[in-house]
C-alpha cells in the first residue's frame, strides 16, 4: 500500500460526509418549494371560493329582484283586470260588459267574461278563443283578444299568451288595451326567462305609447331588469 492510500481513504470519506451532509439540504429546499407550492395553492382556492361566494350572493340579489318584478307585474295585470272588470258599474260595483247588437254574439262574450271575473281562466281562455273564432269582426274583439292573453297568462300559458298578445298590437295597435297587452307580454317573457325579449318589449311600450300609464309602469320595471 503506498502512502497516498491514506490520504485516498481519507478524501473518500471526506467526499462521502459531504455528499451526507448535502443531501439533508438539497431535501430541505425541495420541501420549501413544496410548501410554497402548497400556500399558493390553499390561497389560490380561498381566492375562488370567495369569487364562488360573492357570485352566489350576486345572483341570490338578482333572483330577489326578479321574483319582485315578476310580483309587481302580477299585480299590474290584475289591477288592470279589476279596473275592466269594474269600470263604470253600479253602486254595488258590479262589472259592466260592453254591449253589441247581436244577443248571441253578447251571450258568448259575457259566458267567457264571467269565467274570467270568477278565475276558471282556462274555461275563459277556451270561451274568448271560441268568441274570437265565430265573431272576427266583432266590435269586442279587442276586449276578447285581450282577455284570452290575460287568461291564458293566468293559466301559465304563457307562449300563447304571448302570441295573442303581440297579434293584439299589431293587429290593433291604436287599441286602448295595446300598452297593456305588451305589459302582459313582458310579464310572460319574465316568467319564461326571456329577460332580453321583456326589455324590448317594456322598451316598446315607453317608444310606442309614451303617455300611457303602462310607460310608467314600463320604466320603473326596466330599473330592476
């Protein structure tokens, strides 16, 4: 053995510590990086789930503002109904019906009206449907155009509804009942989720019929649409 084998055995062993002492290290740095990754991560999350949190708070707010809206228009369309239903009565407020000269033609209009006033909306819609199908030319058609809409909004019929609705203005659009009916009109495309046809059409009502009482109506749902 040659006197450098000492000093070989002793290089080796000094390169075998350092190897040992360097390897806790290099496993040291790696659980930092690990749990930097780690904190990043836990707040990345925190982040999302505090979007996910004010997303949730968000739309619970609009949902509440629209279950409003929907309320409010209810109630304008059956305000709407009881001040037809009971304009110009007598003194115990009972409703009038408009009149035609023909006893038949009126039988039919009113068998329909009662249904209506007594909420069997579904016997009005198929009454006032029936009504418009044997007297088109009637000079009640707009009343029975406008309540077959309404009956069939009540009835949650609301794609029709809309359909009789919007053949109502534009077939008589100079009807007193034409700002209504795209009331009613908006008040179905709520209730079908349609929040961009509702727009347009309270939209319409405040451009085509300005001096209603249904444009005012008409502006104040736009601010919560």
């Amino acid at each position: 053995m040659t006197s450098s084998t000492p000093r070989l055995h002793a290089l080796s062993a000094a390169a075998l510590l350092a190897l040992t002492l360097a390897a806790p290290a290099a496993q040291a740095f790696s659980d930092d990086e690990a749990r930097r990754a780690i904190l990043e991560l836990r707040t990345q999350i925190k982040q999302l789930n505090d979007q996910n949190q004010q997303a949730r708070l968000q739309l619970a707010d609009q949902m509440d503002l629209l279950h409003q809206e929907i309320a409010s228009l209810r109630g304008r369309i059956e305000e709407l109904s009881q001040r037809a239903s009971s304009a110009g009565g007598n003194g115990d407020n009972a409703p009038q019906t408009p009149q035609t000269g023909d006893p038949q033609e009126q039988a039919a209009y009113e068998a329909a009206a009662d249904q209506y006033r007594n909420g069997r909306y579904k016997e009005a819609a198929s009454g006032f449907s029936t009504f418009l199908q044997s007297y088109p030319n009637s000079s009640l058609a707009g009343d029975a155009m406008f309540y077959l809409g309404s009956s069939q909004y009540a009835s949650k019929d609301f794609k029709n509804s809309i359909q009789t609705m919007q053949s109502l203005v534009k077939n008589r659009p100079d009807d007193p009942r034409a700002p209504d009916a795209l009331l009613v009109v908006a008040a179905d495309q709520i209730e079908l989720n349609d929040m961009k046809g509702a727009k347009a059409s309270l939209q319409r009502i405040i451009k085509d019929y300005p001096g209603s009482a249904s444009a005012e109506t008409a502006k104040s749902r736009l601010k919560l649409l």
